[in-house]
C-alpha cells in the first residue's frame, strides 16, 4: 500500500496484536480466540479511539490472512441504523459459507448503539439464526444501549482509555516516522486535547506537519481551534476580582482569535474551574453554573449572552467573597 498521501489514522492503525496500545488484558483473551479459530460474538465498549475498530481488523488480518476482505462485512451502524441494514446487508453476508479454513465469517457492526431497538431485536435473531457461519464483533460506545439479549450473546470487552504514557509513545513514533520535531509542551497540549482520543491526535498532528516541521504549543492550540488553558483561566480570575468587563472582552477576544463555539468555551471553562485560586464551595457552585449554560446552549439560546450571564456568576462569587 501507498502511504504518500494516507490520512495518519489509517497509516498509523495498529496491524498486530503487539501494536494496539492499552488493552493488554483484552488483546491477550483474544489472541487465543483468534489461535485456537474459535471466535465467540464480541461486544467491544468504550469512548473513541481506544482501538475497537482496530483490534476487529487485527483479528479478521490474523484469521483470514490474505483472504480477509472476503471473509470480514464492515457496517456502520450510524450511517444505517434501521432494521433493512440488518435484514438485508447482514443476512445476505452472512448467509453464504466462508472462503478457506475458517469455517466462519465476521460482521463488523461499528457504533452499534446507534441501531433502532427494532434492528437490534432483528439482529439478535440473525445472530442465533447464523451462528454456524458468522461470528459477529459489536463496537459501542455506551454498552447501556445495547439490549440485554444482545449483550448476553457476546463476551464483552471494556476498553480503558489511554493513559498519557501511551499517548506520549504514539506522538514520538509518529514524529520519528515523519521526522517532525515536537517539543514538550506541545505534547502535553497534544494529551489534553485529544482527549485520549489517537484518531484525534493524529488528525491534529497531520494538520500541523502540513503547515510546519516543528511543531509548538501555539500550532497544536490554534489547529484545534482551542484556548490555551492559561488563557481561559486569566479571563476566569478577571471575573472572580470583579473585572467583569475586562473579563468579558478578554473572553471574546480570546473566542474570535480560535474561532471558538460557546459550547467549546464551556467545556474548557469547566476544566479550569478546578485550577481556580478559590474555595471548593465556590468550585462547586461554579460547576453547577456551567452546566445550567451548557443546557440552555443545547435548547438554542444566545452562546454570548449565556457566557456574559455565566462571567456574572464569577463575578458575583468573586465579589461575595
């Protein structure tokens, strides 16, 4: 394969079971599913790239070799979450004997929690109906969703997410790969925006490399339209000593200069409320703030008059102290 011009989430996809960092515990159970060609239905769980969708393609590349395209159905189940995907697409694959000495195939069904609870119920019944010739493997985000008789046909497996040493081990290979220089402190940035998340980072790290060989704090913050933390808590200590107008134009600055949505600027202001010189009561009532202008966001309300009302709470906490 090519890899000039690949998207980094796709060059840098693990393609051995050594490769998958994280989940050495769920990597090592199906490894031995995977040696023994004895794969039960798989329920994979947790938040966005951990490595569900990659762990299912090192097992279907371990089980079919060369022949896996044939052998492995990918689906999405956000792009065809009603009940035809499952009567039409799964049956008709799944239906049909597997080519060479694996005696089944695999369905990939990604984002499962997104199916409709009557596709779910149709594909509880393909499940048991195809058992013989299909295996399949579940990928969710919030294993609640997913129905019980669904959940009780599968062995499940939580994935963790990452910790900072792996995502760290991830920034310094690619950057070795690419011969890209990346200091410390964009690393850490790096970690905190991506949330965990190695599709996200490496998205992140494409766009910098493209603009720059040495990448900074200041790139990653401005590639993903994100404030530094400092930024954000200067204009949230502004507000605490009552320089509620300083506060505010300080904020819409700072949003105009990453083109920030009122919803980004929460979340950010959430994390920084804990960083705060202030006592936990305040942190707590603060907290509280925030989510009630997180919902009134959501309902549509004005995002400007929401954080100018939400500065005010600072303020007026600042100012009771």
């Amino acid at each position: 394969m090519q890899f000039e011009n690949a998207l980094w989430t796709e060059k840098y996809r693990p393609s051995d079971f050594s490769d998958i960092k994280g989940q050495k515990d769920i990597v090592k159970r199906v490894k031995a599913f995977v040696e023994q060609k004895n794969l039960p239905h798989l329920l994979f769980t947790g938040p966005a790239g951990v490595g569900k969708t990659s762990l299912s393609l090192v097992i279907a590349k371990k089980l079919f070799k060369d022949g896996w395209r044939q052998n492995f159905l990918e689906l999405n189940a956000s792009d065809e979450r009603g009940i035809d995907v499952v009567r039409n697409k799964v049956k008709d694959f799944a239906r049909t004997r597997a080519i060479g000495d694996v005696p089944f195939k695999i369905i990939y069904l990604d984002e499962c929690d997104a199916l409709t609870r009557e596709a779910q119920q149709a594909l509880r019944r393909t499940m048991e109906n195809y058992t013989q010739n299909c295996r399949f493997i579940l990928s969710a985000n919030y294993s609640s969703k997913i129905i019980e008789p669904i959940q009780s046909r599968c062995v499940v497996f939580r994935f963790k997410p990452l910790d900072k040493k792996e995502i760290i081990e991830i920034i310094d290979k690619i950057a070795h790969d690419e011969k890209i220089k990346i200091d410390e402190k964009a690393k850490e940035a790096l970690y905190e925006i991506s949330e965990v998340d190695s599709r996200k980072l490496e998205n992140i790290l494409q766009s910098c490399a493209a603009i720059a060989d040495h990448i900074t704090e200041e790139l990653i913050h401005s590639m993903a339209s994100m404030a530094k933390p400092k930024e954000i808590r200067e204009v949230l200590q502004m507000a605490l000593n009552n320089r509620f107008i300083d506060a505010r134009n300080k904020l819409l600055e700072i949003m105009l200069a990453y083109g920030l949505a009122g919803i980004d600027v929460i979340k950010q202001i959430q994390k920084e409320i804990l960083e705060l010189d202030t006592d936990n009561k305040t942190k707590m009532l603060l907290m509280e703030k925030c989510g009630e202008i997180e919902f009134r966001m959501t309902e549509g309300s004005d995002e400007y008059v929401q954080l100018e009302a939400l500065l005010s709470q600072f303020a007026l906490a600042g100012s009771n102290k």
